[in-house]
C-alpha cells in the first residue's frame, strides 16, 4: 500500500457539493492499494501512521505521533499513487489493486487506523471527490508497506 500524509490544521471531502468526511487537527491521508497487497500491510501502514512522530513537541521538534497529539485522521483513496510515468506522457494505473480489492483494503486500512486508537473520516471510495485542506508545516510524508 502507498499513502501520502499531509499535515494539516483541517481538512474536508466533499462529494456532489456535500461533505463526507473531515479532520482538523491532524492528517490527510491519500492511499493507494497496490496489485498483490494484504491486509497485513494494511494492519503494518496503519500503526506506522499512528506511530510516526510528524507533529510538533512544546519545543518545536517533531517528536509527536497523532495518537500522541489526539489528532484524527481523513482517509481518502486516490489510485493515482501507483501511476507509472516511466513511458510517455501518459501515466499508467496498472499497478494499483483491482477496484473491488483497492476499495476493501481502503476500508481495512481505515478500520486498523480507528483501531489504533485515531478517530478517522474517510472519503468516497472511486467518487469525484473535492479535497481542501490547509497544510500544517508544510509536512508531506510518502510512506509504503
């Protein structure tokens, strides 16, 4: 699985003009379930999430997890995390888990976060979704299981 966080003071998912998800403080996650993934790397990518210390200590170093700050999280799929640009001009998305199986593991992967003790919104899976955000930092982290 790949995901890309962003922090973020708040952000939000709207689908058709209606807000479906939301957070604020804490991240955006973007995930990617990849062809062969398990719900293994699932379980793996969502205590690394909790676990990862991106968030700023009373000295101001990053030295705080998201479980440690009591932040929550916005889960939102985006299969464009397995594009391939190696050829051309125009990426590929062959290498990003079948629809059926990318939105399981998105669910999964969201469920392992919530259970490592993070409240967390998601989007739509495979909806046009609107994403705004405010980035805190800016912090972006690219991470995969």
């Amino acid at each position: 699985m790949r995901a890309l966080l962003q922090r973020v003071t708040h952000a939000c998912v709207t689908v058709d003009g209606t807000t479906v998800g939301r957070t604020g403080p804490g991240l955006l996650i973007l995930v990617c379930a990849m062809r062969g993934d398990t719900d293994a790397e699932a379980e793996k990518l969502a205590a690394r999430v909790a676990k990862l210390r991106i968030f700023t200590d009373p000295n101001g170093r990053m030295n705080l997890s998201l479980r440690d700050t009591g932040g929550s999280a916005l889960v939102v799929s985006q299969f464009t995390l397995a594009a391939d640009t190696s050829r051309g001009n125009r990426p590929g998305f062959s290498a990003a888990a079948a629809p059926e199986e990318g939105a399981r593991l998105y669910e999964y992967f969201s469920s392992c976060l919530a259970d490592q003790g993070v409240p967390v919104e998601t989007g739509r899976f495979g909806a046009d979704m609107k994403v705004e955000l405010l980035n805190d930092g800016p912090v972006t982290i690219w991470l995969e299981s």
